[in-house]
C-alpha cells in the first residue's frame, strides 16, 4: 500500500498535478477504466485535461467510465442531476464516446438491481485502474456516508443532513435536494489500481486530516483509502505537510 500526501500552494498547480496523474494512467493503459467525481474539487483537473485533449496532448477515446454515484429519482435530463453534470463537465470536454459511459442508475424502477448490474460489469472489466474522487465535509467518498461499510458493493442510501446542506448551492434550497442516492461502494474503490482523492479548501480540512489519519474510520469513510495499493490525497492546503510529510 502507497499513500501520498500532495499538498500544491494555489489552483492552478493543483490542477496540474492531478491532470498530470490522470494522463499518467491514461497514457499507460489507453483503453483503462475510469471513474470521476462531480463537485467543485475536480473541476480545474478537468478543466486542464480538455485543455490538454484540445492541444492534442492525451487521447481519452480509449477509456471506459463507470459513473460514480448519483441521486435517486432524478431525470437524466435535469441539469442538477449528478450524470448530467459529468456529460457536461467531464465527458463532451474530454472526448470520451457516450457509449464507453457505464451508467449507475438512480432513475432506474429497481435502483437496487441496477446496483447489482453496474457491479458485475465493473467486475467484467478488472475493476478501476483510477478513481478520482472528491470528499465531503463529512469526510464521505462517492456517495458513501458515515458510518461506513469498507466492504460495502453499490448500494441505495439515505442523503445526510451534513451531505444536504453541502447540496443546497445546486439545488436552491435544502427542501429541493433529494433525500436518496446511489453510489458505488467502498469495496471497490479500495480495490482501484489507483485512487487520487482531490479536496480543495478550507472546508474540507477537518475531513481531510481525519482521512490521512490509519487505515479506516466508519465515521469518515474517506480514510479507508489508505488500504488501496495506490492513493494520492491532492489538496490545496500546503499547511497540512506539517502534520504529515508527502
């Protein structure tokens, strides 16, 4: 196992240095399968990559996605809908042909037998190469809340309070945020080849030093990644190589 703590002074190297990660994977195993968070900490990474897809740099026309969560009941068609978002955000930018995208589906009848679908084809595939993750205030990964199972498979989940209100700048009010969700489980982000957890800001510092502290807490679900083979918590709080040296 290989933790890492990256800790960049400003944005724009934080940007850098998680594009620098992703392409190293993608240029290692062109066709590897990928799974990406939507949220405000990943979003300059992104931002790079198209920049990097534009100028001819790296190629994403091989890779296979695996949606990472989503909210139950939502349309595909709302722009607040977590899938919406890494179409817009992540998929057109990059280039990724819309069929190499595993859906997890919220919007599904059964959202639990769409669970046990998106596992088995996650299965068929070997598994992540790379999960990029973000990190709730809470110290949650995909949409897996505290307490958390580490050996949990994707699962249907009630929304935290905590998780709600971190919501609202989306939705416009806490009573417009929905109350259930889907997320892939904790099982198989620990088994990812690679993992690289981007939090960026003041907000997320409590939930980050937890997060870095042994080898898994049920409150902050986040600290289970330090059991995968390969992880790099990214963040934009240099003090924190104070506590903890990269």
């Amino acid at each position: 196992m290989t933790a890492r703590l990256r800790a960049t002074a400003d944005e724009q190297s934080f940007a850098a240095v998680g594009a620098d990660i992703v392409c190293d994977v993608v240029r290692t195993v062109p066709n590897c399968v990928l799974t990406f968070a939507t949220g405000q900490s990943a979003m300059s990474i992104y931002r790079v990559l198209a920049e990097r897809v534009d100028r001819g740099e790296i190629d994403f026309s091989r890779v296979r996605v695996f949606e990472l969560d989503g909210y139950v009941g939502i349309p595909l068609d709302d722009r607040r809908s977590l899938f919406a978002w890494l179409m817009r955000d992540v998929i057109v930018p990059l280039r990724i042909p819309e069929g190499a995208v595993t859906r997890l589906r919220g919007e599904a009848s059964d959202p639990v037998s769409a669970c046990r679908e998106y596992d088995r084809a996650l299965d068929r595939v070997g598994g992540y190469d790379l999960a990029l993750l973000g990190l709730g205030p809470n110290g949650h990964v995909a949409f897996n809340e505290p307490p958390a199972d580490p050996e949990s498979d994707a699962h249907v989940l009630d929304v935290t309070d905590e998780s709600v209100e971190s919501a609202v700048r989306y939705w416009g009010s806490g009573t417009e945020v929905p109350r259930r969700a889907i997320t892939t489980g904790l099982r198989r982000l620990i088994a990812a080849r690679h993992v690289l957890l981007a939090a960026r800001g003041e907000a997320k510092r409590g939930a980050l030093e937890r997060a870095l502290v042994g080898e898994g807490d049920p409150l902050t679900p986040a600290s289970f990644l330090n059991r995968s083979a390969d992880v790099t918590f990214l963040t934009d709080l240099p003090m924190l190589l104070k506590t903890r040296p990269p």
